[in-house]
C-alpha cells in the first residue's frame, strides 16, 4: 500500500488547497461552509451552482473527504451537461485530491492530467502551475524525486510569470523540500518570500505552514527548544483559524521529535491525530499515527496494545483495497453514464473510452497479482516458521544427547579414579595373606601404604561426589583462584603408590604463588590422570616434571615424562575415543578414556589440552586455561 511521507502529505494538501485560495480560504472555514450550504437552494444559474459545488468540496477536503468527493463528484456531472470546462476542471482536481488523499496515486494522477489539460485549452495558468506542481508532488510520493523536482522547478518559473501569484506560496514549500542542494541561506530566502506572499493575500494557511517548515529548518540545526515552543505556538494558531488538518501535521511533528526524551507526550499527540482522522477519514493520518503508536509499543515490548494498533492497520489495509477496487468500477460506471447522457462519441472518445477500460482492468490485475504475492510470501513465512521450530527441536534433542553422554562420562570417570588405588590395596592385602614373607619392618611399611592409598581414595571419593551432587540436573562450572604448585602436590600424593613401586620421582616445578583459575575437582582429575599416564609411560627409576608458563593470555601446564615417545599417528589418536589403543606395558593400560573425559574437562573450562612427542625424546602433556573465565 502506498503511504504518503509526513513532509510530503503537507506539501500534497498545501498545493491541493490552493486551486482557488487567494486570501483568507481557511478563516472560520465552517461557517462558509454552511453559509454556502445554505444558499444553494436559491442558485438558480447553473453556472453559479457549479462554482458553490466545487467551493463546498475544496473546502471540506480539510473536513471530511466523503463529502468533499459527494459535492464534487455532483459538480462534474453538471459541468459535463453545461459543457462548463472551468467547472469540469475544478471538479477534476478535487477528485484527484480525494484519491490522493486515500492514497490512490494512479486516479489521483489520471484526474489531475485530465484537469490540467482543460486548464491548458482555456489558457488558466495559475491553474496550471497548480496542477504542474500537484503532479511534482504525487511523483515524489511515487519515489521518484528527479523527476517531481523538474515539476516543481517548471512551476515555480509559470509562477514567477503570474501577476496573481498567490500560488507561488506553496511552489517555494515543494521546492524548498524537494530541492537538497539548496544552501541554508538561499532556503531562509525563499520561505522569507513565502511568508511575504501569504501576508499579501491574508492567507493564513500559508502562514502557519511556513512557520511548520521553519521549524523543520530549526531542528536540522539542533534547535530544538526553538522547534518546540514555535509548533506548538502554531497549534494555537491552526486552532484559531478552523485548520484541523494543519493541526494534526504538527502533532505528528511534535510526536516525532519528543518520542525519546517524552514518550507519553509523544504517544498523547499521536492518539489524538488517530481520534481525529478516524473521524473525519483521513486514512493518512490513521495509518501514519497508528503505524507511529504500533512502532513505540514494539519497542517497548508491549505486545497487548502493539496487536491493537496492528489490527487497525490491517483493517486500514483492506479497506484500501476494497475503495480501489471500487474507486476503479465506479469510474468505470461513470464513463458508460457519460456516454449514454451523450448518446454517441466520436471514434477518438470510444477510442479513450476503451483506453480507460484496458486500464482500468490491468489495475484490478496488478491488485490481483499484488495478493498472489502476499499470499507467497505468507506462505514463505509459514515455511520458515517451520523450519525455526524444527531447529529449535533439534537443538533440544542434541541438549538431552549431551546431557546423557555427560551421565556416562560421568560414570567413567569413577571406574577410572578408583580403580588403580584399590586394586593396589588388594595388592597389598595379597602380601599380608602370606605368613612369614614380611619382616615386621616391611609389614610397618606395607600398612602405612595401604592407610595412605585408602585415605587417598576415600578423599578424592568424597570430593568427586559431592561434585558429581551438583552436576546432576547439567553441568556447573564454578570456578576459584587456587595456588596451581599446591594443587599439583595434591594430585601427586595420591599416586605414591605406583611412583614408589617403579622408583619415578615426581619433580613439581611450578613456581610458588602461581594461581590458575578452574574447578578444582575437574581440574585435578586432569592433572592426576595426566601426571598417571606420564607415570605409565616413564621406564623405572625416572623421573616426572610438572611445570607451568604464564602469559598475557593464561597459563600453560606441562607434564613430561621419560619414557620412550610416541608416533605422530598415536598422538593424534590420543583424545579420540573411538580410537584402537595398543599397550607396550602393563603399566600403560587405562590410558584411553581417561584422556577422552580431560579434554572435555579442559574444554568446558574455556580451555586447551594436546600432547607432543617423538619416539625416543619422551612424551610432554599441556593444557592451557585462561586467566579469568
């Protein structure tokens, strides 16, 4: 649907207006109305009668658009029985200015072509800088603003030539509008001129829209305190003079420019513009303040009075279509009634009369295929729809794979941790079976051992559950500031066992004070399977380094054995758990998917974990973790 732009409504209705205006067209416009009203009754030239016709229809358009096409529409018929061409003109214009108003570019520009060329046979020419400018500015409402300047330029020079020029007025507020590369003083030159014209002739009207562009002028140079005070001095002003419509333009202008820093005044000027064009039918202004209210209430996330404003737009919707498809019968209807009242045309009128048809019909197709690409692209939106909503249960589905993969990690991890120091236990226990094969000092020491591996296993089983107690509705990530060389400490203690066992000595050379920032339960279940597998894979009588490098971006952990490398194949394959693993030793088996359960770790803590080596230099295992998560 084709909307008219704030700037360009006013200049759309200023240049409609001013057809027949010379001086004081506005000033207590209903008493003139139904003074006139009043007196139709006693006309008895018809020629009058046309003339008091197309007053009352110009001076409702600003009142009531039904009645302003009534009193025209009366008008022409007249005028065509007459032969009356200045009434046939007049009224011409006036149609054209209600389906411009109703936002119905198309007639409103066949009715203004038709008028201006009437205007052209009887020489009229402030008429046809008029109707000049009117096409400027439905050209401009087209979007098509090169060529609505040239109109504008054309009138503003016929106008120039007018002794009468009190239409030159409205030319210089089109001109000042479309015209960009107009500096500011040449701008203030020309509205001054406007100004000047319409004290001239007393036209109040033109005033107070010279004083609407000014204050668009004050606002373009962040004056807009000025702006304010002179808008709403104006509204007095419309007020004063009967100019109801004028007075809706500025409220909308006043809305605009306090809908940030007082959207309830703002909302306030808007809901009055829509109580008031509803009444009087000003689709414009209904779809222009009822979009504006639908804006702010969207922005502001409530939906209950956007919804509201959305259905009246909607409504405002059909009924446009609904009038263009009855605006374009009717005038169809209105060209048979011509030519019966006629009876016969000649060939070059049958010839314009199908010309108007053909017209008319390929309007109701581009309406036609309008609503088969509205109904397309309701389609597209229903299919996208689905399409969103498809994802959004896939992305649920991959949410519960993952939670129960975690579940099974979980699991995994326990069977991992817990595995090695009790299967030393009952290693040891084996030994106390056998009578006589401990000396009392050896048996002291093997007790200690099986003391420390408990109280190891029952310390880690503690702290793995009370951690594995938050995960279970998903994972928790909390992480602290804790001293890395303590921690490191920590995990190695409770590997004693196997370091005594095959004579490995742990070298802890992390620097004292260093920090890392983690969940220490995650974070120790890595460095102990880590310090484990460098223990695995050492030969007997070795040693494990565990060092740390801290940089701008994190800290960096290493733990290098000894032991005899690796391929770059079986480094690669190290953290895939679906890898087929093959052991050179007891001692390196139970590797796999202890390393599988620390890259994930490392991952959900924001960090990096990989290994490097080459067979024979030994094997070195890093994780890297951010400074603060």
């Amino acid at each position: 649907m084709c909307q008219i732009s704030r700037p360009m409504q006013r200049k759309l209705f200023l240049s409609f207006l001013s057809l027949v205006v010379v001086s004081n067209f506005l000033f207590a416009q209903l008493k003139e109305i139904r003074s006139i009203q009043s007196e139709l009754p006693a006309i008895k030239d018809s020629i009058q009668y046309v003339d008091a016709l197309n007053r009352l229809a110009l001076l409702a358009h600003l009142k009531s658009v039904d009645s302003c096409f009534l009193y025209a529409e009366k008008a022409k018929n007249i005028a065509d029985r007459l032969k009356y061409k200045k009434g046939d003109a007049d009224a011409l214009n006036t149609i054209g200015i209600v389906y411009a108003i109703k936002t119905n570019t198309y007639l409103a520009t066949k009715y203004f072509n038709q008028a201006l060329n009437i205007y052209k046979d009887i020489g009229d020419s402030s008429n046809q800088c008029q109707l000049i400018m009117n096409l400027g500015v439905v050209l401009t409402i087209d979007k098509k603003p090169a060529e609505a300047l040239d109109y504008f330029k054309t009138a503003y020079k016929i106008g120039n030539t007018l002794s009468h020029d009190s239409i030159q007025s409205i030319v210089i507020i089109n001109l000042i509008s479309a015209d960009t590369t107009l500096s500011t003083d040449s701008v203030f030159t020309l509205l001054k001129h406007a100004k000047a014209i319409g004290s001239k002739y007393h036209d109040e009207r033109i005033l107070l829209v010279c004083n609407e562009t000014q204050a668009s002028l004050l606002i373009k140079q962040d004056k807009r305190g000025d702006a304010i005070e002179l808008l709403q001095n104006s509204i007095l002003y419309a007020d004063s003079i009967g100019c109801e419509y004028e007075r809706m333009n500025i409220y909308i202008t006043l809305g605009d420019i306090l809908i940030k820093d007082d959207s309830k005044q703002a909302i306030q000027y808007y809901s009055d513009v829509l109580k008031t064009s509803s009444t009087d039918g000003y689709t414009d202004y209904i779809t222009a303040s009822a979009g504006k209210l639908y804006d702010y209430y969207i922005s502001i996330k409530d939906t209950i009075h956007a919804n509201q404003y959305a259905d009246l737009l909607l409504k405002e919707y059909r009924d446009y279509q609904q009038f263009v498809q009855q605006s374009g019968i009717s005038y169809l209807d209105y060209a048979l009634k011509d030519k019966e009242l006629e009876n016969v045309k000649a060939n070059s009128e049958v010839r314009r009369d199908a010309l108007i048809i053909v017209s008319i019909l390929t309007v109701i197709i581009m309406i036609l295929l309008f609503f088969m690409l509205l109904s397309i692209r309701s389609r597209k939106k229903f299919v996208e729809l689905l399409k969103q909503r498809n994802e959004m249960a896939q992305s649920r589905n991959t949410e519960l794979h993952n939670k129960n993969e975690f579940n099974n990690r979980l699991i995994s991890l326990l069977a991992h941790d817990f595995r090695q120091p009790l299967a030393a236990v009952k290693g040891m226990m084996t030994l106390l079976r056998e009578p006589g094969a401990l000396s009392k000092e050896e048996l002291d020491h093997l007790v200690a051992n099986i003391e420390r591996s408990s109280n190891t296993s029952l310390e880690i089983f503690d702290n793995i559950l009370h951690w594995i107690k938050k995960q279970v509705s998903g994972f928790i990530y909390e992480p602290a500031d804790m001293p890395l060389k303590e921690l490191v400490e920590e995990a190695a203690r409770s590997l004693q066992y196997i370091t005594d066992k095959f004579n490995i000595t742990i070298k802890n050379e992390v620097a004292d004070g260093t920090t890392i920032t983690a969940d220490k339960e995650m974070l120790q279940f890595v460095n102990r399977n880590l310090i484990h597998n460098a223990i695995k894979f050492s030969p007997a009588n070795s040693a494990v380094t565990i060092n740390a490098i801290k940089n701008e971006k994190g800290i960096i952990v290493l733990v290098k054995d000894e032991g005899k490398g690796m391929t770059k194949e079986k480094v690669d394959s190290l953290f895939n758990i679906f890898s087929k693993t093959q052991y050179t030793s007891d001692k390196e088996k139970g590797s796999g998917v202890a390393l599988v359960i620390c890259k994930e770790f490392i991952e959900r803590m924001s960090g990096h974990i990989w290994a490097e080596s080459e067979p024979g230099k030994g094997t070195t295992f890093l994780y890297s973790l951010p400074l603060k998560t």
